[in-house]
C-alpha cells in the first residue's frame, strides 16, 4: 500500500520505519567498526555473520520501500539517466558483468557473498533506506564517541606497556591480556604496536582522520568549541602517532579540499568530490599501465624509477606487480572476490618461490591486500566491472542532495568522501572491502535524496 504524501512531495513516514531505519544503520556502523578494534581482535568470528544479518536488514527494508512508494518514484528510480543511459542499465550491466564472473569461477560462495554485499553498497544503500528521516549527526556522533574510547583506552595501554617495558615487568591481567593479543609485538620497548586496541595501525590512523572531520558537523554548537578543541587536539596526537601515512596524507588533503570549498566558488562539494575520484581512479590507471609496460620483458626486476616508486609506496609496488602478473589471465572480469585474489596471488608467489629454491618448504603465503582500493576493484571485478564501477559512482555523487548546497555542513560531509576516496589509493578499501569508510561514503551518498522532484535533481546537478 502506498503511503500519503505530505504538501512538499515527500511521503508521511511511520514512526516505527523512522527507528527502524535508524537502529539498522547506527548497527551497521558499530558493527562495521568495531570489527577493527580490540572486540574485532578477540571476537572476531562474529562480526562477518553479523554483517550479513546487518545487510540482509537492510536488504529486507529496501524492498520493503521499493514495495510502498509511489508509481511515481518507482518510474523516476528506473528512468533517471546519467551518460544519456538509464542509471538502472549502468547498474543492471555490472553486475550481469559481477554474475558472469560468478559462473566464470564455478559458482563459488565467496564470489556470490561479494556480489551481495556490492548490491547492498550500490543498490540498497539509497535515498529510500536512508532519506531525511536518517539523522547523520546522530550517526557521526556514535562513530566518533567508538573512535575516542579507543582512543583513550589504547593510549592507556601503550602507557601501562611503556612501563612494563622500562621495570621488566610482566605481571598483572592487563599486560597478559596484551600480550595475548595479535596486535602485540614481542621486539622490545620499539617493538610494539601503538595502535594495539586496532586491528593495525593504519585502521587507527583512517578511523581517527574520519572521525575528526565527521566531528566538524557540530561545530556551529558554539558553546561545546572548548571541549572539541581538546578532543581535536588530542585526536591529531594520537593520529600522528599511529604513524599510518596513508591516513595523515589523505586527512590533510581533506582539509585543503575544505578551504577550496570555503575560497573558490569553482569548488563546489560534489564537483571537488568528483575530481578526487576521477584522479584517483586514474593513478590507478596510470600505475596499472607503467607496470604492464615495465614487464614486456617478463622481467620482476625493478628499474630504479620502480624502485624509487616501490620505496615511496613503502613497498606496495612490489604487491601491484605480483597482483599484475598472477591476475593477467583475468584482466576482462577479474578474480571475483578479495580471497580469491589472494589465493591465486599466494599460488602465484609459491611457484616463484619453489623455482628459486626448489621446494615450497619454508614459504610463507602473503597476507596483504591489493593495499590500493582503486587497484583491487580493477584486480577483482575486472576492467569492465571497474569501468561500470566508476560510472556508478560519478551518477550518486551527481545526485547526492547532501553534497548540493556551499554549507558548511555539506563541505564537512564532502570531506569525509574524500578522505575515503584518497585513503583507498593505499589501502583496499573500495566497493570490493566491507570496511567502515566505505558503509559512510555510500550513506552520505544517499542521505537527504528521498523524494527529490526533477527541478530539484537538475538544480543539484555537478
């Protein structure tokens, strides 16, 4: 049954589909996130079934929505162009593309567990799961309050090693806990992890530079600008000493973007937010293409511009090459999902190494990402799925009614995008990862558009 419209076109929400909406998006963010804090650390196995209960909530409401609303916005949602195409065709083409691939690596569970949760990202996450009635201060606010208890309970553990550290000193039940968990590092007083409470350092550094800028949303609240003074001032400490480059590098870029914003009329949210997009997708390119060219030879050894760039990227290159190589057979519709990706690069690194050694004994299967998000949505969903990937992304920036206006309530949210879109040129963090910065990009995206007419939609354009 479709529900009443209220005198502006936007339709009369129940109460309980408010809170609803509400609960299952705040739950998606703390699951999201602390995944990678010390519960995710100890408690692990739980987080991967609640993030498939947590979307298939949202899944449930989505098609809850797409049951109740109008004809009118049914029709809109399926005829709205971008590229003088249907904005339906260009998500209906990737994923035959995804399900082609699905077939492709003989129907395996993990492919089809990835296409779910991309449909999740791009299709369910929209103006009719996260409208208005979503409130995003309330969301922000949950994440930053998580990211500060970390924050505080981490520095109280380095401290609490500091000193165990300079006594010689084991006992006690916190420093046993410490040291059992896999973020601890035996080396000594430098050996440690500072961001033991995370999951690594570099998810401290990403979660601590977002919620920094989230927490500029409450920044017309005049009388709290003391107290987010210090928590600012405490937040980019612990930011510089969790020493994630990527993290401090993609924050600053961030803030310059936001006083572009604020100086230049050129600037607009949504026109800088696609600009650090297009860029970015295109060092992807540009490092995809130097690598081909470079192995023409079939030759892994590094030429010194290589190795100036493998010593810039802290040693990624390396990890885009062997990712080139062992996926070069399945440039077309990529490997299907981040496991497999890994596993056929891991197969590809042992037959290197039982080459040079003669025997597999004494080989130790890598354990890191593409560590370029850009890189693995090309390595997994493959060129054509990253072509239409793109493609996507640019028509939800174009309608994203939260990046329309110059407030700075919309610069701070366009900041976040960014943060998350720049981040992802060192880490795998891409539609292709469930990981927290991409679950808020995707509801910034989506927030505030329920009910847009099409004077509005044009208005709003890039």
């Amino acid at each position: 049954m479709e529900r009443e419209t209220i005198k502006d076109g936007r339709e009369k929400m129940p109460i309980w589909l408010n809170v609803s909406e509400n609960i299952i998006i705040i739950s998606a963010m703390l699951i999201f996130t602390l995944n990678y804090t010390v519960i995710g650390i100890v408690r692990g196995s739980i987080f991967s079934p609640l993030k498939n209960l947590i979307m298939l909530a949202l899944f449930v409401l989505f098609i809850y929505r797409f049951i109740t609303v109008s004809k009118q916005q049914r029709k809109r949602w399926f005829t709205d162009r971008f590229l003088y195409v249907p904005s339906a065709v260009w998500l209906i083409l990737f994923f035959a593309v995804r399900c082609l691939c699905f077939a492709v690596e003989d129907f395996q569970y993990g492919v089809l567990r990835e296409i779910f949760f991309e449909f999740v990202f791009l299709v369910v996450i929209c103006g009719w799961t996260v409208g208005r009635q979503v409130k995003v201060e309330l969301l922000a606010f949950v994440f930053c309050a998580v990211n500060f208890i970390v924050n505080i309970a981490n520095t109280y553990c380095v401290h609490i090693l500091d000193i165990s550290f300079q006594e010689g000193t084991s006992e006690g039940g916190l420093l046993k806990f410490l040291t059992g968990l896999s973020t601890y590092y035996d080396a000594g007083a430098s050996g440690y992890n500072n961001a033991i409470l995370y999951s690594n350092p570099n998810s401290a550094g990403i979660m601590t530079g977002m919620a920094i800028l989230l927490s500029l949303l409450f920044i017309k609240k005049r009388k709290y600008i003391p107290i987010m003074t210090l928590y600012w001032i405490y937040s980019l400490y612990v930011l510089w000493k969790y020493d994630s480059r990527g993290a401090i590098l993609s924050f600053v870029v961030s803030l310059i973007c936001i006083l572009l914003m604020k100086a230049f009329r050129f600037f607009t949210p949504k026109r800088l937010v696609a600009i650090c997009l297009i860029a970015s997708s295109m060092a992807a390119v540009f490092i995809y293409g130097y690598i081909a060219y470079n192995m023409n030879d079939n030759d892994r050894t590094l030429s010194s511009s290589e190795e100036k760039i493998n010593s810039l990227s802290t040693g990624r290159y390396i990890i885009w090459q062997d990712c080139y190589i062992s996926h070069s057979d399945k440039w077309a519709l990529g490997t299907g999902s981040p496991t497999l990706e890994k596993d056929e690069r891991n197969e590809y690194l042992k037959s290197q190494y039982i080459s040079n050694y003669g025997t597999e004994e004494g080989y130790l299967p890598t354990t890191f990402s593409v560590h370029n998000g850009y890189l693995a949505t090309i390595f997994i969903t493959g060129w054509i799925g990253f072509g239409l990937f793109m493609i996507i992304m640019l028509d939800k920036i174009r309608k994203a009614r939260a990046l329309s206006a110059r407030s700075t309530h919309n610069m701070v949210l366009a900041s976040t995008v960014i943060f998350a879109f720049m981040v992802s040129n060192f880490e795998a963090l891409l539609v292709t990862s469930r990981y927290y910065t991409i679950l808020m990009v995707f509801i910034i995206l989506a927030w505030g558009s329920d009910g847009a007419d099409e004077s509005e939609r044009t208005l709003n354009a890039v």
